[in-house]
C-alpha cells in the first residue's frame, strides 16, 4: 500500500517513519499520519466507496492500516443520517440531520478509533492493547480486543456508568479503577505506555487511532451525496472527535470527493467540564485544565484534553463556536431528541442537542442553515444520569376499569382514546 508515506508532526512538520511513536522528538508535537493524496485521489471515488463494505472499512484507502489481514471489522461505522424534521421545527429550524452513531456495535462512536487501533496494534505485533476512558472507549477497546484475542487493559475514573463498566467486564478486559479523575487515570496509563508493550489507543497509538474518527464525517457527506453540510455540533472531550471532523473534511476536499466546503464546526461541552468552551469564549488558545469536572455528562469529562488545542484551531478556522449547556439542560436534550426523533442517546449527544438550542436561542444559526448533530453514544449506556429527571411508569391493577381510569385522568379534549373499548 502506497496510501501511508509515513507520520509527521503537526507542529514543526518533522517528518518519521510508520512506527509505535505518537510524539515528536524535536518539538514534543503529536504526530498524524501522513498520506499521499495525489496517489489516493487516483485510486478513489464515490464509485468505488459505493461498492465496499457497509463499515467504517469503505474508506479504507484513507485509513492507515497496510495488510488486510490485520483488520478487526466487527462491524462499525455506516450508521443512518436521520432528517430530523420534528425536532427542527421545535427548534424552529427547517434542515437538520442527526448522526445517529450511538448504534454501534458497541453503542458509541469510539468503535472507529478503537477498530483503526487495534488493527494497527496487531500489525505493529503488540501482545496487548489498552486505553484511558471515561467509558465509551472502553467498551470499544475491550469488544475489538476480544475478536482479536489479544488481553485489553482499560482504566477508568472512579463512579463511572455500571452498564459501562459491566460492558467492558463482559468482553474479558481487565478494567483498573483508578481512585481519582480521568486525567490522573489517563496519566498512569500513559506511564505505563511509555514503559511496557501494551498498545495503548489513545496514548502511544495515538496518530493511528484518531484517523477512526474522520470516518464519522466521511459518512456524513456521503450520506448527504457527497456535500458538506454547513454546520456540525460535536460532543468534545479529549478534542479527537471534532480535530478529526476538520481533517476528514480537508481530506475528502484534497481527493476529489467533495467540493470546496464551508463547514462550520462547533464544539459541546458540559458546563461542569468546559474547558475547550471557555477557551473559546475568552478568545484563548490555552486550555486551563478543569481539575475537578462535575458533571452527569462523564463521557465528556475531561479536565485536560489531549487534543483540546488543536479543537480550538479546528473550531476557530471554521468559524463554529462553543456552546457549554448544564446538565438540566444537557438531560433536556436527551429528552428532546427521544421524544422528537426516536433517538435515545446518553448525556454526550443530549449535550449536542442542547448546544444547538442555545445556538438558536443566541441567534447564531440561520433557519435555513443545514445542521448535523454528532449523536454519539447511546442512552442505555447510561440510564442513571436520565431516570431521575423522567416520568415513573403508571401501575395499575390488571383490570379494564383500572385502565380506563387512568385514560379519563390523561385524555385531551376532542380525541376518545377508548373508542369502541
Ligand atoms: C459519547 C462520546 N461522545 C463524544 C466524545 C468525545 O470524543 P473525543 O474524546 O474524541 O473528543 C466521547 C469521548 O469519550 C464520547 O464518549
Ligand atoms: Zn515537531
């Protein structure tokens, strides 16, 4: 495969050959993969795409994995783009999608990067994979590490989801509950990354992995015949996701698949763990890290991203914002999006609902604007953040009259429920 010439640094542009490294020796930058597009533009088109697998694995050609054989395909990625028509007119909107990626395999969005890493970790011949998570990378890392036999360990902040975590257990991981927050989990992680054999996803496998996450935005213009839309709302934590957006719209510019495009990316954060947010709102560049998130939105909760400068960039050249809901209003979104579209997602996309009402709210958004909202992760994941802030189940006694009277209390005025009952 010619498509990957190597890695490069995304700060001094130094270039290094296709190894296990994820930082720059000269500047300490992160360190992409680097392609041949001219190569790729050749070999690819939406012709070609059309006829590959209904997986993230269609836009192989842009992936960095070298020999097939090494690809665990479990079945992630081409999720549906819903037109959200009921919630756009709630919102007083006329054209929005929803990504809905919370049906993944295993429920979340981190199926692509978690799919790219551990295939990447297998070529790389690593006896084991891990990863830090706030919950979703988890189960992701552990069902891939599954299929291919290798041992996963993950470690996780402490009072994580129990669905989470007894997701994870299921698939055989090892899970290590770290006492503290994501960022002192992810920094034992990291140690041990630098010092062991484990392929650490989103640690020493870092350049690999991210590439999983364009694929959501690849999806995304070939869903809408192979156009940008004109505003994306994604759900940020380490920043990856919404980095990724920007690089995979630039990507698909560079090969031919798409037209020149004026995407507005803008970045959701939970108000109790903003700090992607409030830089942007301060109009800085530094990240002040959040050294104690407080938020029922924990897949989000990371006080120290990764990636949050580079999500800065992303947002600011393409002129997007960032919008830090709080939790009322994070489970509202949640609420909202079940209740409009049929979509059932966790605190990570409530949050992305919420944001693009206060776009609105704001006046940030014109009515006719074309919306995607990243959907990332699914509400069963999660059912302890939502229960308290819905209705309780009615009982009744199992007899007619019983429900009748309860259909008298609910009726509306002009429609008979029990019609010939
Ligand atoms: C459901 C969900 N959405 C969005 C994100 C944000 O992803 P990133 O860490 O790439 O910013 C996460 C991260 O864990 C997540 O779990
Ligand atoms: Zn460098």
């Amino acid at each position: 495969m010619r498509n990957v010439t190597g890695l490069q640094c995304r700060e001094c542009g130094e270039s290094y050959p296709k190894r296990l490294i994820h930082a720059c020796g000269l500047c300490f930058g992160p360190l992409d993969v680097a392609y041949d597009y001219a190569a790729i533009a050749k070999e690819v088109s939406k012709e070609s795409i059309a006829c590959g697998p209904p997986t993230l694995w269609r836009y192989r050609k842009l992936l960095p994995i070298e020999r097939d054989e090494c690809i665990i395909d479990i079945g992630v990625g081409f999720t549906p783009l819903l037109k959200a028509d009921n919630l756009a007119r709630e919102l007083k909107l006329k054209n929005i999608h929803v990504k809905n990626d919370s049906v993944n395999p295993t429920f979340s969005f981190k199926d692509r990067p978690s799919s790219v890493a551990v295939s990447k970790a297998i070529e790389f011949g690593s006896p084991a994979v891990g990863a830090a998570s706030t919950g979703n990378l988890s189960g992701a890392m552990a069902a891939h590490a599954a299929k291919a036999r290798l041992p996963c360990f993950i470690f996780i902040p402490e009072k994580l989801e129990m669905s989470k975590v007894a997701q994870t257990l299921a698939y055989g991981a090892h899970v290590i509950e770290v006492t503290g927050t994501y960022d002192q989990a992810n920094r034992l992680a990291t140690e041990i990354a630098l010092t062991s054999n484990i392929a650490f996803a989103n640690i020493n496998v870092r350049p690999y992995y991210v590439e999983g996450s364009k694929t959501l935005v690849f999806e995304v213009c070939e869903q809408l015949g192979w156009r940008a839309p004109d505003h994306i709302i994604v759900p940020v934590a380490s920043g990856a996701l919404l980095h990724a957006a920007w690089r995979g719209l630039k990507e698909l510019e560079e090969v031919g698949l798409i037209d020149k495009w004026d995407t507005r990316i803008t970045a959701a954060q939970a108000e109790g763990c903003s700090p992607v947010v409030q830089a942007l709102l301060k109009g800085e560049n530094e990240i002040t890290p959040v050294e104690k998130p407080d938020t029922t939105c924990k897949s989000l909760a990371i006080g120290d991203p990764a990636d949050g400068y580079y999500a800065i960039q992303a947002v600011r050249a393409t002129k997007g914002t960032g919008q830090a809901p709080d939790d009322k209003q994070i489970l509202d979104g949640i609420k909202l999006l079940a209740k409009t579209e049929g979509v059932f997602t966790e605190p990570a996309g409530g949050t992305a609902v919420a944001a693009l009402k206060q776009l609105v709210e704001d006046g940030e958004v014109e009515r006719d604007e074309e919306v995607v909202l990243y959907i990332t992760g699914n509400g069963l994941k999660t059912q302890e953040s939502i229960t308290p802030a819905l209705a309780k189940p009615f009982k009744i006694k199992p007899t007619l009259e019983d429900f009748k009277q309860l259909v008298a209390e609910l009726q509306t005025p002009g429609v008979n429920w029990l019609e010939g009952v």
